[in-house]
C-alpha cells in the first residue's frame, strides 16, 4: 500500500509535468509494438505455400492438383457421364469462377511426388490377410483421367481405372467409350502379363478378350481395367475374398471431382492473404474454413522467422530506448525537484533507484500494453483465417514481452544514473 | 543537538573549478534553541545546512547529531537519519503539485519503517490540524497561496515528529505578514522541545530565533 502510494504520487507528479512527452512516449510506444507485430505477421504471411481448405470431409487428402484449364472440362463431363455410379461431379461454374478470380495455377510446376502423394486409396483385402492395394501418387497417376491400382497377384493384372488411355499402346486397340459404358467382354493388359492379343481370359466369372496389349512402365505391371469390371468382375473372382474402397477416394480417382480438388492445394510460390481471401470467396466457403498450414512454415522456415523477429525486437528495442531517454531527460530536468524531495526525507539510493526504474516501466508497459491492446483486432482477423494462425497471434506478446525487457535493461542503468546525478550533492551555496 | 567540530568543504576539489563552501566552521545548537544562520549568497549556508542535514558530507571535521557521531555514517545509515530526526522545510517548498495537502504530508511517513498506510494517513491529519491546515487537506497543492503552501511544507517536515528542524528561507517568498505567522508557527514547535535551524537573509526573521550566527566566506564570522 505504501509501495503503490509511493508510486501513484511520482507517476502523477511525472504525468502532471510531462503530459506532452507521456503522450510522445506513448504513441511511439504503441506504434512501435503494432509495427513489430505487423512485421512479424507479415513475414509469417509471406511463408504461406499451401492452404488446405476443409469443406467435405475430414479425410487428409492430397491430390495433384488439376490442369485447370477449359480443356479439362469436357473431359471431366465425359467422367461424370461415363461413371454416373461414382458422383463425379464436372462444377464447370467453380472452374470458371477460379480461372476469372486471376489466381495463381496451384503448384504449376510441382515436380517432387512427395508433395502431392496421394492419401486416396482403393483397398483390397486379399484371402491369409494378403493385402492388395494401392494407388499413390506414381508418377502415372494422374487425376486427368487415369488412376492406378497396384496389384500382387501375378494372374490378375493390375488394377487401372481409366477414362481416357495414355500408356502406350503396343499392340491391339484401346477401350472405346461405348465399350465402357456398355460393360464390353474386352480387356486391355500390360504387356508383361502372360497373354496374348485375341486370348480369351476369365476375370470372375466373365470370360473376356484381349483387345490391347500396353506398355504399363518398367517397374511393374499396369493393366487398363474398366471400373464396371473392377466392380462386377473382381468382387467374384477367386482368390479374392472381398474388396472395398471408399466411395470419396474413388470418385477422385475416377475422374477427379471438383468438388474435392479444393481439399489441399499446393501453391509453387506464396500467396497473400487477400488471395486468401479471394479463394474463399471463389470457393463459396468463409475465409475462415481455410486452413494455413502454419506448421509447415514453421518447420521449414522457422530459422528465417525467428531471425527476422529477433531483427525486429532490436530494431523496435532502439525505439524504447530513445523513449526511456525522453523520459529520463523530461525526469531529470523537470521532475529531480520531487526525487529530491524524496531524498531529503530519508528515501535512500536504492529507493530513489527503485522508483525511477518503476515509474519508468510503468509508462513504458502502459504504453506496451496500449499498443498490444489495438494489436487485438488485427490478431482477431487473423484468428479467423485459422486457428493454427493462432501460433502467429503470439507475435504481439513477444512483442510487447521483448520491449518490456528492452526497457527494463535500459530503465535500471538510466535510474542510477539519474540518482548519481541527483543535485543534492551539487546545489552547494 | 548539533555539534560541527572544524568542518569543512571543498566542491570540486583537486580541479581548477575547486571551491571552499566550508573553512574549518565549528557550531554547537542546543537541543530547543533556534538559530537563525546568516550570509549573502554563496557564503556556505545551505552548504552548512546540508551538512547537518546530512545530504552533504563534509571533506573534514566531525559531526554530531543528538550526540551520535554521524560524519562516518553511510549513505543509507544518513538516509534514516534524515528520516527519523531531521525535517526540512525548503525555500521552494518542494511539494508535489497535483497531490493533495494531505498526500504531501503523508509521503516522508512512506520511507519510515513500520508504519501502515492508515497510520501514515492519521498521522499527517493530526499534523496538518497542528498547524492549521485541516480545511485544505484534499486540495491540491497547486491551487494553495504561498503561505498555505509552506505550512504544508512544514507540516510534512514534522510529520515524522523529528528532533531537528531546518529551514531554509521559508519566508522567502512570503509577505511579512504571512512570514511571520509562518515564524510563529515554527517557533511555536521550538517551544515544544524540537531544535530549529533557519538559513535566511532577513534580519526580522533572524531577530525572531535564540541565536544568530553570520556566514561569510565558508568561515562563520560572527555569532550570537
């Protein structure tokens, strides 16, 4: 109670004298905090390099993202036509609204797999828990039109879901369209499969013929295979006791759905947070639905950050030091008469110290506080853009903590200076 | 009460700039006796007077304060001196302008040890009823006369009921008329047993105290 009496007549006496320097201190004060907390946030912002938009489901998709051009769209109708069964979905009016909004392509030029390896999956369980599956993204898998699923079973050919054949072709012909949606007798297989064109080979309980021989890659074999077959022939055929695949991973690998293309996008180079903003818009959902992988950014870039906020602590930290050398100044000229006081009333050194450097803390960390206060609007922005934005929202904490600290280092040295100063030794006569 | 054995006091000694404030002075004040210290500007007054209120320490010589050896003392050991018996009433008066009366008579209270807020607060109204000023406690400073301004001054110099008293031109900025109830009102605290030391120019205030001592030069040229 003494303590605070103490200090409430300093810092009145101090706020009466220097209305005019506490305002200075106090704007520049906030400005500085803002200004370290916009730096800082904009430096994070500019990290940005994939947003993930979560609008269907929860299931951690990462696809390629699409050609996204008006070429694609009549391919895309044909998959809807062609596989009514697996809701492929041609949003012709999103792909436009998309490429009238002057966004970046996503990840134009992605060229490492890993980045777009894909979670979707086709999976079927093989008779002693022999597993078959798969479809990654391989460097033949492409939501264009083809998908590949991986098979263990010499006698069966890899599994490819198809709509428009781009292996090379050996020998034979490929599917026509009134074949696929006819559920032909036909088969096109790898070329490291053990038939021949014109042999007759039994899949389930449907005999087909061999139509086209394909050159499916080095690696392993890849075999063209329709989705009605997929579906009809291979639930019954021996060897395989069941199958299953989820309708959301088929339906992408089908065709790609548009609908799901949004799900993560990997952009080649940041974007902004106002392209944010008209993503969502483009994508009919609220900015906030979109997710910024912050984590990434900060696994990645982190060093960068960090240095950058260090930069920006000293740069702002000089800003409080010439504020504490304002209020030091404006106390010493103005404001010794009452530490004299103090003094001759039997404050000692230490006291004397002791409250210079509070009341200067307590101007500055007003001001700070201020200024972190009017930060918070901002950081709510930011908040509803993602909560893993919330990460950032810190930023304005560690700026207002690394100024508090800057003005405590610089505050105790400026008050035993101040108190060697004192003009009690030195009035004389 | 205040015993000064051959003090002096040399400002920036060793340097061309050095002054002598103090030359070898020896002084003795009884304990409730008033003594009025003499001097034109720059003779050594206010350097005696911090002296013995022991904000200054003298080059040599010893000092005694209520016959305790203080010349040694450290600077914390001064400061609770200063505390506990010594009260100042200075020329500007030194209070705090935007507090109130009461608050400025509180504060020298803050730096005592073992004393509660609340006490600080009882304390300082049965003072400022002492000397007059009960009305004005919750007004500010700023917006009191001069008269009224130094009767805060002292009522905040004897808050800490202290054995000595200095007064450093306390009528300085006074009309007569308000000097001397400002003098009567220090003198009447001199009848109560307390010790009062005042640095002035004005021979009727000098001719008020016990005692006369003139200051000239640093050398305390005539006395009583």
């Amino acid at each position: 109670m003494k303590a605070l009496f103490i200090i409430r007549v300093m810092l009145r006496d101090w706020m009466s004298v220097h209305r005019k320097y506490t305002l200075i201190i106090i704007i520049t004060m906030m400005l500085s905090v803002q200004a370290l907390f916009f730096v800082a946030t904009k430096n994070a912002s500019e990290n940005i390099e994939s947003i993930f938009l979560e609008r269907f489901c929860n299931a951690a998709y990462t696809v390629k993202p699409p050609k996204m051009s008006t070429d694609s769209f009549e391919e895309l109708e044909e998959s809807e036509r062609l596989y009514p069964q697996h809701q492929i979905k041609c949003d012709r009016a999103f792909l436009e609204r998309y490429l009238a909004s002057g966004l970046p392509m996503p990840s134009p030029a992605l060229e490492n797999p890993a980045d777009y390896s894909a979670t979707a999956y086709l999976q079927v369980t093989g008779i002693n828990g022999k597993t078959w599956y798969e479809a990654k993204g391989a460097p033949f898998y492409n939501f264009g039109g083809e998908a590949v699923f991986e098979g263990k079973d010499s006698r069966f050919a890899e599994v490819i879901n198809i709509t428009k054949f781009s292996y090379k072709l050996c020998e034979g012909r490929d599917y026509t369209p009134e074949e696929i949606s006819s559920h032909a007798p036909v088969l096109v297989v790898d070329k490291k499969e053990p038939f021949s064109l014109g042999d007759r080979i039994k899949v389930g309980d449907r005999e087909l013929e061999i139509i086209g021989i394909v050159d499916g890659g080095d690696d392993f074999t890849a075999s063209p295979i329709p989705f009605w077959l997929l579906e009809e022939g291979m639930s019954d055929f021996k060897g395989i006791r069941e199958y299953e695949f989820a309708p959301d991973h088929f339906t992408d690998l089908a065709g790609y759905d548009c609908l799901l293309v949004l799900d993560r996008m990997v952009y080649a180079s940041p974007i902004s947070f106002s392209q944010v903003g008209t993503l969502a818009e483009v994508c009919g959902t609220e900015r906030g639905q979109i997710k910024m992988p912050y984590t990434a950014m900060l696994d990645e870039e982190y060093g960068k950050f960090y240095k950058a906020t260090i930069t920006e602590c000293a740069v702002f930290g000089l800003f409080c030091i010439a504020n504490i050398i304002l209020a030091v100044w404006s106390l010493c000229i103005k404001q010794i008469g009452t530490l004299r006081t103090f003094r001759v009333y039997g404050a000692s050194n230490s006291a004397v110290t002791r409250l210079v450097v509070i009341l200067i803390m307590c101007i500055t960390l007003a001001a700070g506080v201020i200024g972190g206060a009017l930060c918070i609007p901002m950081q709510k922005l930011y908040e509803n853009i993602n909560s893993n934005y919330a990460w950032r929202s810190y930023c304005m904490y560690i700026a207002v903590g690394a100024l508090m600290i800057i003005n405590l280092s610089a505050a105790i040295p400026t008050a035993i200076l101040i108190v060697r100063k004192s003009p009690i030794g030195k009035e004389g006569n | 009460m205040v015993k000064l054995t051959s003090i002096s006091r040399t400002y920036n000694k060793g340097t061309p700039n050095a002054v002598e404030a103090l030359k070898g002075v020896s002084l003795e004040v009884n304990e409730g006796e008033s003594l009025a210290v003499m001097g034109v500007s720059g003779s050594g007054k206010s350097t005696l007077l911090y002296i013995i209120g022991c904000l200054d320490k003298a080059d040599e010589g010893s000092f005694e304060l209520d016959g305790e050896d203080v010349s040694r003392k450290l600077s914390d050991q001064l400061s609770r001196i200063r505390n506990e018996k010594i009260g100042f009433v200075l020329q500007d008066y030194g209070l705090i302008p935007e507090k109130t009366a009461l608050e400025n008579i509180m504060f020298p209270l803050a730096f005592s040890k073992g004393v509660s807020y609340k006490e600080m607060k009882r304390q300082a109204k049965k003072i400022s009823e002492f000397v007059g000023i009960a009305e004005l406690n919750r007004k500010r400073v700023s917006r009191l006369s001069g008269g009224q301004q130094q009767r805060v001054a002292i009522a905040r110099a004897i808050v800490n009921s202290p054995k000595l008293i200095l007064a450093d031109e306390p009528t300085a900025a006074l009309d007569h008329k308000t000097a001397d109830r400002i003098m009567e009102l220090l003198l009447s605290l001199v009848n109560e047993g307390r010790t009062l030391i005042i640095v002035t120019h004005d021979k009727r205030i000098a001719d008020m105290c016990s005692r006369t001592v003139y200051i000239s030069e640093g050398v305390i040229t005539e006395g009583e």
